[in-house]
C-alpha cells in the first residue's frame, strides 16, 4: 500500500470556521469538545479514503447520551486503509505543556489522536497512539510534547515538537491496517496542565 496515496486526502479535508466549546471548569481544567448539544454534530467532519479510491466507510453521529460515536468498516482495498473524525479549523488556545484528557469507550483497536496546524507541507499532522478497551470507559492523557509530526503518514524527522499556540483542531482515525468494523465512543477532550491529573 502507497501511503503517500492512502494520506493525500488530508488535502482535500473541508474547513470552515466555528467555534469550540471551550467551557472553563471550576478547577480550571478547560473542557475543549463535548457533545451534549445536536449541534455539536457541526463542529466536526469525517474524512475517509475514499477520495483515493479507497471503500473505508467511516461515519460519526451525536448520541442520545451526549456523546460522539465514530463507526464503520475499515477496508484495505483499492489503497485504503484509514477512516477519520476531525473537527473543523478553530482557536483552540492550548499551551506549551498542557495535557490532552479524552474520556472514550473503544472496541480494543488502536486509534490514533491528530493534532492540525496550519502548513503548507502536505498531509502534516501530529499524531499520538490512543488505546482502548473493548466496551470499557477509559481516560487517555496525552501529552502535547509526546505528539509527533508526520506527513503521509510517515514520522517527520527533527520537526521538533508541536507548537501549541498553533494547533487548530483535533481528530481520531483508524490506521491499525485492519480490516473489519470499528467503533469508537467520545464522551468529552479537556485540555489540563501537565502537572494536573484532570481528577
């Protein structure tokens, strides 16, 4: 499989502005996404490979339970091999040593967490591996600094770590090269500080 074919969709990924939810908690953790509301369902967009010929399909609905369920069948044929969620372009304010907190329910699959920046260089992201447990709720802290840069899903060597104040949206995908149905629950990303256990 190319995988500068199966990442050349991130060129053709849809932005527009919105705004995030970014609700300030009394302990001072900062709530990035949840999805209590319908019109959460707005601030974000799947990204399949499709757009390379691939048959990936990946879909994503808010729940009756305030939450994001991304789902769907992996494929590898034809160049596929990834399904996404992404939010779309927006301030997020995050800092150099903040702590990205996500509470989700998987199927015991690796996903992977991206972080966007504005570049020119082509399908550039940094990626973080999330792990999950079949049908359990988990919490997963990623370290901004742990994210490393990637394009065409191949680690960009020296490219230092990811510049905080730049990022502009997150999103999850499935690129384990597995094929078969998927399903990842989201409850909510908060962002904390690295010494904060976001308890």
């Amino acid at each position: 499989m190319k995988l500068s074919s199966v990442f050349l969709f991130m060129l053709c990924a849809l932005f527009s502005p919105c705004s995030s939810i970014m609700a300030m908690a009394a302990d001072g953790d900062r709530v990035l996404f949840d999805f209590k509301q319908p019109e959460a369902v707005k601030a974000w967009v799947a990204v399949n490979d499709g757009v390379m010929g691939g048959v990936s399909d990946g879909r994503f609905s808010i729940t009756k339970q305030g939450t994001m369920e991304f789902f769907g069948t992996l494929s590898l044929e034809h160049n596929g091999g990834f399904t996404s969620v992404r939010s779309r372009s927006t301030k997020l304010a995050l800092r150099e040593g903040d702590v990205l907190l996500l509470r989700l329910r998987g199927d015991g699959r690796q996903y992977l967490l991206n972080l966007y920046v504005p570049t020119v260089q082509m399908a550039y992201s940094y990626w973080a591996e999330v792990p999950t447990r079949a049908g359990e709720w988990t919490e997963v802290r990623i370290p901004l600094k742990a994210c490393y840069a990637t394009s065409f899903g191949r680690r960009v060597e020296r490219a230092g770590p990811v510049n905080a104040a730049r990022v502009n949206g997150i999103g999850f995908m499935l690129y384990d090269k597995k094929p078969g149905p998927f399903k990842l629950e989201v409850d909510w990303v908060k962002v904390v500080s690295e010494n904060n256990p976001g308890k």
